[in-house]
C-alpha cells in the first residue's frame, strides 16, 4: 500500500490556514494581506467560547478557562504592516 501525502488546506476568518498532511493537522496564522506565513498556531490559539454556550465552562488543553467569543484580530506581516 502507497504512503500518500495530501495536502488539504483551508484559509478561515482573519487569515488562519488550517491543513492536513500525512494525517496531521496544521494551524498556521497567515498575513491578511500577502498571505505568507506568520506563526505556527495550535488548537489552543484559535479556540472561541460561542455565546450561545454561556453557561457551559470550556477549557483548553492545558486547563484554563476559554474566554474568547469573537474572532482573532486581523494580523500583517512587517512588510504589509497596517498602522
């Protein structure tokens, strides 16, 4: 049996690219601009408390509470830096 290497790979809000390869999965921040790559990012970075889950405490892998509701701030490289 062939060892594939797929590469899928999904932008969502405020530029995260998310992308699955030899079965692992890959979080990366991308300029909202240009598109490179700014930092490596894990599920603990992007996770959001929904509001209609007020009442339910979620916690991240390392037990803190998630507090975020909203998306992550638009993020630039320094080439593309907005002021």
């Amino acid at each position: 049996m062939a060892n594939l290497n797929i590469k899928i790979g999904i932008e969502i809000s405020h530029m995260i690219r998310i992308e699955k390869r030899a079965g692992k999965q890959i979080i990366t921040e991308i300029c909202d601009t240009c598109k490179c790559h700014i930092q490596n990012l894990d599920i603990d970075d992007i996770m959001v408390k929904p509001k209609s889950l007020s009442g339910v405490t979620l916690k991240d892998t390392k037990g803190n509470e998630v507090v975020r509701t909203g998306p992550r701030p638009k993020c630039y490289c320094m080439e593309c830096k907005h002021d």
